[in-house]
C-alpha cells in the first residue's frame, strides 16, 4: 500500500510539472466519453425504441396512382390539399415528402 501512494504522489508530481499534459488529457477524455455517450443514445433513441403509434392499427398510407403512365408514388401538394380539404372518412390527414423540390424548376425557389 505505501508503495501506491508513492506512485501516485510521484506521478501527481510528474503531471504538475506539464499542465499541458493534464490538458489535454482531460479533453481527450471528455471527447471521448461525450462522443460514446451521444452514439449510444442515437442508436438507443432510432434503433432499440422503435416509434410508438397510440393506435398503430388505424394509421393508412394513401398513395396516388395514375393508371395511364403506370405510375404509382406521392400525391402532389395541390392533391393532398385537396384530399384534406374534401376529407370524409379519415380523422386526419397528413402529408410528408422524401424528396427536394422547388416550384420553379430552377436551382433555387424564388
């Protein structure tokens, strides 16, 4: 047991000479265990907890089709307001997109 104490006031001695060292040894660290931190709580928040519906068995999906181009995909903005505006069997509708767009067609919205 004195043998530790004497390492640790060696090495304690050692560190007050360099607080450089301290430093970055502390940044390090706290880099470190910040970064696993965050990373655990991704991949617990978006992988091992899937999102909870209250009633998941009343959730539809409404895709628009048109029959004459063979094409099946998202309704267009006009549509779903539309579709909201003239809504009689859901209880509420709502609308979300996976792709980038603009209303211009050019590089970027006016």
């Amino acid at each position: 047991m004195q043998t530790l104490l004497q390492d640790l006031r060696y090495g304690m001695r050692i560190l007050a000479k360099t607080p450089g060292v301290i430093i970055l040894i502390v940044l390090t660290l706290s880099l470190g265990i910040g970064g696993s931190t965050l990373l655990f709580n991704m991949v617990r928040q978006w992988v091992l907890n899937p999102v909870s519906f209250p009633q998941a068995d009343r959730l539809t999906v409404v895709w628009e089709i048109d029959t004459k181009k063979g094409w099946i995909g998202q309704a267009s903005t006009p549509d779903f307001s539309d579709w909201r505006e003239q809504n009689s069997v859901f209880e509420n509708l709502a609308a979300w997109s996976s792709t980038n767009f603009n209303l211009t067609g050019k590089d970027r919205p006016d």
